[in-house]
C-alpha cells in the first residue's frame, strides 16, 4: 500500500513539461544581495518595506530573494549623468 505522499512524489518525479527551461536564474539571499550592494541588510529591508530598491521575490513566509539581473538593473537605472 502506497500512501498519498509516496504517490505524489512518484508522480512528481515521472512528470514532463511542455516548455523549454530558460536560462539560470541567480537568486541571492538578502544577505548576500547586501553584500553585492555594500549595504546593511537593515538598510535592503527598510527600502523593500518602503517599496524603494531592486525588486524582490518573497519565498513563503519569510523568505526574500533577489535575482542578479534586476539587482544589476536597478544599479544601472541609478546613474545620473553630472553636468
């Protein structure tokens, strides 16, 4: 007898998708996306609270991640040419 769970894994684990993976995303931890940035990760909370910064994913209930790529794009977008 097989349970619910052992099924369910079973299943997951036979399943094929009908798209093409796309290329690796990085994620990074907001710890490691404070190191990236030479901020504190206080300073990355308090912009992400006040909708300030690069974007973000929340990963269940506490869990925050950043991808490179908009971390990279949110940097460049802060150029300012100095005349």
């Amino acid at each position: 007898m097989t349970t619910h769970s052992a099924t369910a894994a079973a299943t997951a684990a036979t399943t094929t998708f009908d798209f093409e993976p796309q290329d690796t995303v990085t994620w990074l931890t907001r710890a490691e996306a404070a190191a990236y940035l030479r901020l504190s990760t206080g300073t990355l909370s308090n912009w992400a609270s006040g909708d300030v910064g690069p974007s973000y994913t929340r990963m269940g209930r506490g869990r925050v991640l950043y991808r490179l790529a908009d971390i990279e794009s949110w940097l460049a977008a802060q150029d300012r040419l100095c005349v």
